[in-house]
C-alpha cells in the first residue's frame, strides 16, 4: 500500500500571472486610475486562495459578495474573516485600507482643502457619506478663501422642512465665524436626484444664509459613486 502524503497547500500569487497582466506592473506602467477596483485590492493581499483563484480573482469574489466597494468597506471584520480564504491577516489589511481612506477626508490645516467646485466637495465627503445607512445633512465650513475649516454633522434623518431645524446648519458657522459654507447630504439609496424635500430645504437654506450674511456656496447630493451639485441645476437658488 502506497505511502500516505499531504499535499502541500499551493497559494498562486500575482507573480504566477504574465507580466502583462500583473496588477503591480500595470500600475506601474498605466498608473493607478487604470486599474479596476479587484486588482487594486488584489494588490493589497498579494495572494489568492489556492486552486488556482490569484489575489485578483479572490478580490473580485470579495466584490460580488459584499455588493461592490461599499459594501466591503462597510464589512465588519468578522464578516471578512468568515469568507473562504480571509484569515485575520487579509482582513486586517482591508479595513487599514478603508480607514486610510477615510482619514484622507479630513485632511490637517496644513493640507487644508480649497473648494473650487462641487467636485472639490465631492471628493471629500463621498467615499465616507455613499456608505451610510440614514441620510445626514453636513457642512463644510470655510473661510474667506474658500479654505476648508472643517465639516459638521448638523442632522440625521429623512430630510424633511418640519424637522430639519436650519438654524442648526449655521450653529458652527457663526462660531467659527464662517464666511461662506456648502451643504451636503447623502441619499442612501445611491440615487443622487434631488427630491422636492431636498429643494425646499435648500431654500430655506440659502435664505436664512442670507439674513446672516454667511454665502451658501452649494447643496451637494452625493448618491452612490455620483454626486448633484444643486446650484448648479438652480434647485434651491437664486
């Protein structure tokens, strides 16, 4: 009778791909934007599971799981670890990731933001605020150069003109002796259209800005990866 051996567990890894097709020496060549969002994960684990499923390809089972990048970021790390293949070790390195990410939003004095336009204030609230569960109402705050001073959770909840108290958006406005200011709210149905809700609050809004003296720059609606700057639609303005 032949002698019982165990097969050794066998762990493809990226390098096992053609040069072509590595995600490390496309980023190289083509540089990050060029990669899809499984091969960027799949470079921050490095390896697959084995049988012949790369980093890439256990990434991309990752993505369809979890319901894309929002749905992996919002994960717990005990939901990562329970998949085939994700040991404490790769879902540690997942939420680092995520948690980077969100630390990027908020960036020190030194590295304070300059709004320029609604796609300055998407890219600072949209990776964190696509992810919610409620809607919430914040505000970036700014100074005379449109320099980012800071951001406030000012309301949670269905947006709604009986309930939002406005005077609580200027609250940290008037404390911080704030020049201008730009509203943001999220709808958690990834779907950024603004409803009649969302205008008549912006009215409201802009109104009561006026009677400060406090500019209310913008009312972005961020929706899952997109993003409504209702300014300019003229929803709510002018």
């Amino acid at each position: 009778m032949p002698e019982e051996t165990t097969r050794p567990e066998y762990h493809l890894t990226i390098k096992a791909l053609p040069a072509s097709e590595r995600p490390r020496e496309r980023l190289a060549e083509l540089g990050p934007t060029a990669l899809s969002d499984a091969e960027l994960l799949g470079l921050i684990m490095r390896t697959g599971t084995g049988h012949g499923e790369t980093a890439v390809d256990l990434a991309r089972r990752l993505l369809v799981r979890f319901g894309g990048l929002g749905g992996l970021a919002r994960a717990s790390l005990t939901e990562l670890c329970a998949e085939h293949g994700i040991g404490l070790a790769k879902a540690a390195e997942i939420k680092a990731v995520v948690e980077l990410a969100r630390r990027l939003m908020v960036l020190g004095p030194e590295e304070r933001l300059t709004i320029r336009s609604p796609a300055d204030v998407a890219n600072l609230l949209m990776l964190e605020m696509s992810l919610l569960d409620q809607e919430q109402i914040r505000v970036v705050l700014l100074n005379t150069r449109n320099a980012v001073l800071g951001v406030r959770l000012v309301y949670q909840g269905n947006l709604n003109t009986s309930v939002v108290r406005v005077g609580e958006v200027f609250r940290e406005a008037i404390k911080e002796s704030c020049a201008a200011v730009v509203v943001v709210h999220n709808h958690p149905s990834g779907d950024p259209t603004p409803s009649p809700e969302d205008v008549a609050v912006t009215r409201e809004i802009v109104k009561a800005g006026e009677l400060l003296g406090i500019d209310v720059l913008d009312h972005v609606v961020i929706g899952a990866g997109r993003y409504v700057s209702m300014k300019e639609r003229g929803l709510g303005f002018g």
